[in-house]
C-alpha cells in the first residue's frame, strides 16, 4: 500500500501485457473475482478513462500521420494526468478500489523499451505526474512472441500500435519483465501462454491470497 495512505483508502490495481496475451479477456475474470470480496471497484483504462483520455486515446491509437516518439508518451503522460486527478485519486480517496487497464509500466515498456527511449526520462514523467501514486498490484501477463502472435492475428483490424514489428513487441515484452524483476513485491508475471481457463486459474491464485490478507487488514482497522 502506498505509505501515505490511510487503510481505508481503496486498493490500486493494474493489468498489464503485451498485445495479444489475453488481457482483455482476463480483465472480466479480475474485476468479478473482486467482486465476489464485495469489493466497489471503479475499472478504467488507459489511454483513456476520461472523456479527454478517451480523445487522446483516438489520436494515439488512430491517427495516420507519423507520430514523433516523445509527443507519444507525452500524450501517454497527458492522458494520464488527467486520469489521476479526476479518476484515480478521487476512488482511491473515496475507499473505491480502481481496477486499470495499463498504467505507467504500460510506457515504461512501449515506449521506454518499444521505442528505445530508456527509462530515465519516463521516470521523470512518472515522478512529477503521480506525485508517488503507485499500483499496490499489477498483475503482467506474459507469453511467447509466437503466441501473442497466433492471438492478434484473430482480430480485425490492427492500430497503429499494433501494427509494430517484432523487435518492437520482443523489446516492449523484455522492458515488461525487467519492470517485473526489478519490483517483484508489486509485479506478478503471469504465464499467459497456456488455454484460458489455466491463465484464469494462475490468476484467480495469485489474487486471492492477496485479497485475503488486504481484507484482514481492512477489518483490523
Ligand atoms: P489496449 O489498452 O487496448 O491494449 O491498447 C492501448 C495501446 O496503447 C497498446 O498498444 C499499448 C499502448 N500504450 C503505450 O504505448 N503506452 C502507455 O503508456 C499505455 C498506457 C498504452
């Protein structure tokens, strides 16, 4: 729990992965396994989550013009912000708990690693942006490159993200991990690689001790 909050505050929850592990079928599975703990959960995404978010998301994922790397992440950032401040804080302050489709590893990982734009400069963004607000639990889902693959290829239509190569998915997946490795207490790698119903098992196990012991400490309070 972040350390200057007070226990009633609601938890923070991210959901992380690169395209094509399953992510958004297992977000379903998370939020109702909360809600079995009788948990109020606010579920949000980023880009996104907010009607600017929402616009800016557009922009990032749509648009046809050659974007530059810095204003990517900086709209990552913009979004963000206004995600925090209208969204985030305010269920988190409330005692709601926020479930999120990606956050900051999010562009630790695109665009740090994807893009090759190194981890100090994100970690400004991240300091000044967040103020110290941090995931009490982020669960990563993480499979093979040829897995990934056979799943993306199911869909449609991919976005201008989605349609990055491999180096730029085998880059983004190895800046998941070292994020994972380097904060293993908060991160949990997930093998995504099996059928659905195993990676929701895996899941549902390594959430449900966590909610037991946070749900103690609610009721010790
Ligand atoms: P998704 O949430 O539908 O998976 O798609 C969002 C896309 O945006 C995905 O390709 C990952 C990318 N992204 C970044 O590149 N940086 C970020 O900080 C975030 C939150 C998402």
């Amino acid at each position: 729990m972040n350390s200057r909050t007070p226990l009633t505050r609601g938890r923070f929850i991210t959901l992380e992965g690169a395209e094509g592990v399953g992510k958004s079928t297992l977000l379903p599975v998370v939020l109702e396994t909360l809600k079995e703990f009788n948990i109020e959960v606010c579920c949000t995404r980023e880009p996104g989550g907010t009607p600017l978010g929402e616009q800016l998301r557009e922009v990032l994922l749509g648009t046809e013009e050659a974007m530059s790397s810095k204003a990517e992440l900086l709209m990552m950032f913009a979004s963000r912000a206004q995600h925090i401040e209208s969204i985030i804080e305010p269920a988190l302050a409330r005692g709601t708990w926020v479930l999120c489709d990606r956050f900051t590893d999010a562009s630790f990982a695109y665009q740090g690693g994807g893009r090759q734009m190194g981890a100090k400069k994100i970690a400004v963004l991240e300091s000044w942006v967040q103020e110290g607000l941090q995931p009490d639990l982020t669960l990563l889902l993480d499979a093979s490159r040829a897995t990934s693959i056979e799943r993306t290829q199911r869909r449609r239509e991919l976005d201008r993200i989605e349609s990055e190569g491999d180096g730029f998915f085998e880059r983004v997946r190895l800046a998941y991990l070292e994020r994972a490795k380097n904060d293993p207490q908060r991160m949990v790698v997930i093998d995504a690689n099996p059928d659905f119903e195993t990676v929701c098992e895996t899941m549902r196990k390594t959430l449900l001790p966590k909610l037991e012991q946070w749900a103690d400490q609610l009721a010790d309070v």
